[in-house]
C-alpha cells in the first residue's frame, strides 16, 4: 500500500524546499505543510494555524512525516507522542538546504531508512542512517517481518535479541522452505531443524506458516501471514467458542494461527461481536460482502437449506473465503458449536 507521507516546515526557505521533495518524489500522497504566512494553499496550513496542533494531528494520521527544520525541534514535538515502534509513523528530518537526510524514528517498520535512501538520492543529499543493523551492513528481523508480511512473538523483546545478535556478526541461521526472504545479509541458510543442525546457531529465524509442535529453544518463527479466512458463526457466539473451534481448525490444516491476514463473511456478521474480537485478536482485518456478491460462490459449494433461509445463501465461510480469493479455496468448509470456517489464499 502507498505510503501517505506529509512534509512539515516552518520558514519560507523550508516551505520552497518541501515543494521540490515533493514533485521529485512524484507521489500524489504526499502533502506539504507550513505556517500560514509562507503556504500557496490554504489546505497546506496546519492545524488551527499552529504548528504544536498540526504536528500532532499529522503525526496521527500520515504514515511517514518529512520535517525540514532542526532535529531538536521534531525530538521536542515527537516525545509525547512516540508509543510503539510497530504503529508510530516513520519521521525523516532534513536540513533547510537539503544536505542531509536523517532518519529519526520509525527507520525499519515504519521505512523511515527507506525514505530517507530515496530523499537522499533524488535531492543529492546525504543520508544519515544510524540503526546498528544498517550500519553493519546485515538484515533485521523487523524489517525481513515487515517485508513478508510475517508475525512473530513477544516482538519487541525478540526484535532486540536477534537485531543484537546480527548486528554483531553472532552466527544466525535461517529456516525458509519456501524462499520468501530475500535478503540473507547476516545469515546462514539451513534445510534441517534439528537439534544438531540448530544448535551450532547462535539463533535460528525460522519462516513457516506451520503449526511446529515444538522447536528448539534458539529458534524464532517468523509467520507469513498468507491466508484469507471465510467464517461464520450463530448470532451471539462467544469469542471463546470461536477461537477453541479455529484452535482445532488450524491443527487440522497444519497452519498456525497468525498466518492468516484477513477475516471474511456475509454483511449480515458484520457486527457480530465474536467475530470482531475474534479479528482484534489475530490482529487482521474482518470484511463483509453482500448476499448479491457471495451468491455466485456460494453455488459452487455444498447447501444448507437452514443457513439459506437465515442469509438467503447456501453457505457462508466457504463462499466468503471463494469470493476474497478469486475461487482459490484450499480446505473443506469446517463446522462445528455455531462456528465455520474456509481457508483460503489470495
């Protein structure tokens, strides 16, 4: 998805600067602000005319800012404002006569090194990249997540312990079936997941939709998530109910849990509550379509003539999970205590 990046000034040489970042990133979301007296556009004024105000509320809802001021300037701003490294959007500082590119926060998640790399080149400034991983000249597990959409746990403790290990050259494996991580700068490739394999690692990142029984205590899943799951569920099902059920679903099918990123249904569960914390809870998105949608799906699956008399369609998940994906259904709809579940992958 494009990134939504505002550049912030504060002087008229900042605001002529910002225009110029602006038409060479060549990117139609990219908003310029500024103060009232040096702006061409009334759109471009911050925040009831306040700089303090627009900062925040810009902070709030752009995922990248570009600020051409002082460095002390933005720290001061960002300090109240700063939460989690995985929400908080990437801030670039540059100087007013485009030296040089700083990347302040946000540099791996958020693609605050990106930016900066690309604002460097296209204003023939240097970029200042400090984050140790960068400066070694080795991947991270943050950014290696973030490029293939992958979860892991306990995110902050483990981002530091293995960024740590990589950044000082410690021996790093990696266990990738599929070959979804492309750049291994840092870390050595292995086919096995034995003990005897494993342990001459100081860590290993293992990358797997797999649901493993149990690895090796030096091992780190990063999980893909790769899936798309159709579901539905009787009015006033508890939350409980339905992650038991999707517990026995995901060892059915030998996928862990966090590999899937959406949740989808009929229009008519879109506010079912189960489903909506069931989807807080993955951390995914829940989506809804329309009977009319669905319909066409629907008749390439198993009826039931008690569901069609309820939503007007023969099935639910696995017509939800057909129509998200484009008919790349991979499992037999699953149903069990009011609970249905279709997987699929698109």
């Amino acid at each position: 998805m494009e990134q939504k990046i505002a550049v912030l000034t504060l002087t008229k040489g900042s605001y002529e600067l910002g225009k110029k970042i602006k038409h060479h990133l060549n990117d139609t979301s990219v908003d310029l602000y500024g103060l009232e007296k040096n702006i061409e556009n009334e759109s471009e004024s911050y925040k009831e005319q306040q700089f303090k105000l627009g900062f925040k509320e810009l902070f709030e809802t752009y995922d990248a800012l570009i600020c051409i001021m002082a460095t002390g300037i933005v720290v001061r701003h960002l300090a109240p404002l700063i939460q989690d490294k995985r929400y908080d959007p990437a801030v670039v500082v540059m100087d007013e006569k485009g030296q040089f590119a700083i990347s302040l926060l946000s540099g791996h998640i958020g693609g605050g090194n990106e930016l900066t790399e690309k604002i460097a080149q296209v204003m023939n400034a240097q970029a200042v990249i400090t984050t140790a991983t960068d400066v070694q000249n080795v991947t991270a597990i943050d950014v290696m997540a973030k490029k293939i959409n992958g979860w892991y746990d306990d995110f902050k403790k483990t981002t530091k312990h293995i960024n740590y290990l990589l950044a000082t050259h410690k021996k790093v494996g990696l266990y990738d079936e599929d070959n979804r991580v492309t750049d291994l700068r840092g870390l050595e490739k292995i086919t096995q997941l034995t003990s005897e394999v494993t342990n001459s690692f100081e860590a290993v990142i293992v990358v797997s939709t797999k649901q493993f029984d149990k690895l090796p205590s030096n091992c780190y899943q990063v999980v893909p998530k790769e899936f798309i799951l159709g579901m539905g569920a009787k009015r006033d099902t508890p939350l409980s109910t339905i992650s038991e059920e999707f517990k026995v679903f995901s060892q059915m099918h030998q996928i862990h849990e966090r590999s899937i990123k959406q949740i989808v249904s009929i229009d008519l569960k879109k506010n079912e509550k189960g489903i909506i914390e069931f989807s807080q809870e993955l951390e995914v998105p829940f989506d809804t379509y329309t009977k009319e949608e669905l319909e066409p799906s629907s008749l390439k699956y198993p009826q039931s003539e008690f569901v069609k008399s309820i939503v007007g369609i023969g099935n639910v998940a696995v017509s939800s999970a057909d129509y998200a994906t484009g008919g790349n259904v991979l499992t037999e709809r699953y149903g069990h205590n009011g609970v249905t579940f279709a997987l699929g992958k698109g």
